[in-house]
C-alpha cells in the first residue's frame, strides 16, 4: 500500500492582511512613540517628578490642549502598540487553542475600557471642584 | 507561565549571543512597560473621576520603592525604543539585515543606550537619595 501524501495542514485561521496591518503599525507607531515617550518621560520623570507633580500640575498642564493632544496621541500609540505585542507574545507561548482565544479576548477587553477611561479623563480634565483646596 | 521561565533560559544558554540577549530584554522591556502603562493610564485617569485619590496614588510614588521601579521603567523605554528603532529601520530597508550591517547597528544601540542610561539612571537615583526614604 502506497504511503499517502503528505499534506499541510492548516492548523489556525491564517489573517495576512490583519498581521501585516499590525506588522506595520508596530513600526510606524513605535517610530513615532521615540520622541513622544522620550519626551514625556524626560519631561514627567525627570526635569519634573512625583516630587513635583499633583492634580493642580496635570491642571495646569492641561489647559493648554497642545499637551492634552500630546498625551491622547501617547495614550492611543502606546497602548495598542503594547497590547499587539501582548498579542505576538500570547501567540508564542500558549499554545491552547481555547486559553489563547480567552487571553486576546481579555487583552481586547483591558484595551477597550483602559482607552475609554484614558480617554474620559482627557477630555474631562482635572475635577478642581473635587479639590478641598482648588488650584 | 512555563513559557517567560522558558524564554530566561533560553535567554542565557542559546548561543545567539548579543543578538539573542537583545531580543530578549526587548520583549521583557516590552511587556514590563505594558504593565506599568496599564497602571500609569488608571492612575492619571483619577484626576478627572477622583482628584483627591490622585493625589494619593502620586504619594505613594513618592515611596523609594516605586522610584526604584521608575528607574527600571526608564530603562524598559529606552533599550526598547532604541533597540525597536534598529528593528523597523532594518525593516524598512531589508538589505541592512546582514551580519555585516548589523554587528555595528546593535553596537550602536549598545553604546547609545549607555550613554543615555547611566546619567539618567544616576540623575534620578540621586534624587531618590536626596528625597529621602520617607519620600520626602
């Protein structure tokens, strides 16, 4: 009996299109988060710090919309980025057919409400009313 | 999580050398500013739905123990930014992909993460120092 050919197959649903999409956005957003990361975190964490910084700082910070702009644009780029390296990192190690549906499930859910609550908060501004002292 | 003891061991015993270590501190780096990101974005978001909690959360930073976190976070940012600059790049213009091109482009990143991290990374400890360890 003549051994039968051997054959691909597939084992999970190919996306080309969607990983290339993500291929791509991984550079371009990661390009593009280098000033804007390094920007922030030399001026938050160092030229100014936790030492500094309060709710009247962000206040302050945010009533001119140009840092309000610069920090939605970081919100945005940052975290889907990090949320698609999660993905590449899920893909990776769980190999669970069923566990890893339900860990992207979660990182999708995580990306939504942390990108709706940012989001909110950037928008809405500093509560100065909820502050016993004001600014 | 078999999976990141995996990736550690792997880490140090595969002899993919410099190049293998840099893959790896950039996933580590990757996913260490992805936690922080996710604690970072709930705990600003608190100056619109608790600004008295916000000023809280930014005490507790003030603590030692987070600024020596912090100046592990810098240095996620920076080797993962750098290091992510010569993988796009490389990318982009795939002929760079060659031993030859890329021995000296992760030199690069090497020498240009050090020059940017010690200072920084001094800069901020001694402001840990000075603020002292009741966090000022």
């Amino acid at each position: 009996m003549a051994a039968s050919p051997r054959t691909a197959r597939v084992v999970s649903p190919v996306r080309p299109r969607f990983d290339v999409s993500v291929w791509s956005y991984m550079r371009w957003s990661g390009v593009l988060l280098i000033p804007l990361a390094f920007g922030h975190l030399a001026i938050m964490h160092l030229i100014n710090n936790v030492h500094v910084i309060d709710a009247c700082f962000v206040y302050y910070r945010w009533a001119m919309v140009g840092w309000r702009v610069y920090d939605a644009l970081l919100l945005w780029l940052a975290y889907i980025h990090g949320l698609l390296g999660l993905r590449y990192v899920i893909d990776d190690y769980v190999h669970q057919p069923g566990l890893r549906r339900g860990l992207k499930g979660l990182a999708v859910a995580l990306g939504v409400a942390l990108l709706t609550v940012g989001s909110v908060a950037l928008v809405g501004g500093v509560r100065v009313t909820e502050l016993p002292g004001g600014c | 999580m078999h999976g990141l003891g995996l990736l550690l061991r792997q880490g140090l015993t595969y002899r993919g050398g410099l190049y293998q270590l840099s893959w790896v501190a950039h996933r580590i780096a990757g996913l260490g500013t992805l936690l922080f990101l996710t604690i970072h974005i709930v705990d600003t978001s608190l100056v619109f739905f608790a600004p008295e909690l916000y000023n809280h959360a930014i005490q507790l930073y003030r603590n030692p123990f987070f600024g020596i976190g912090e100046v592990i976070l810098v240095g996620c940012v920076l080797w993962h930014g750098l290091n992510g600059l010569r993988i796009a790049v490389s990318d982009w213009f795939p002929h760079l992909w060659s031993p030859q091109t890329q021995r000296p482009m992760l030199t690069a990143v090497v020498v240009a993460f050090l020059v940017l991290y010690i200072p920084v990374a001094a800069y901020m400890l001694v402001t840990i120092v000075a603020r002292g360890f009741m966090g000022g």
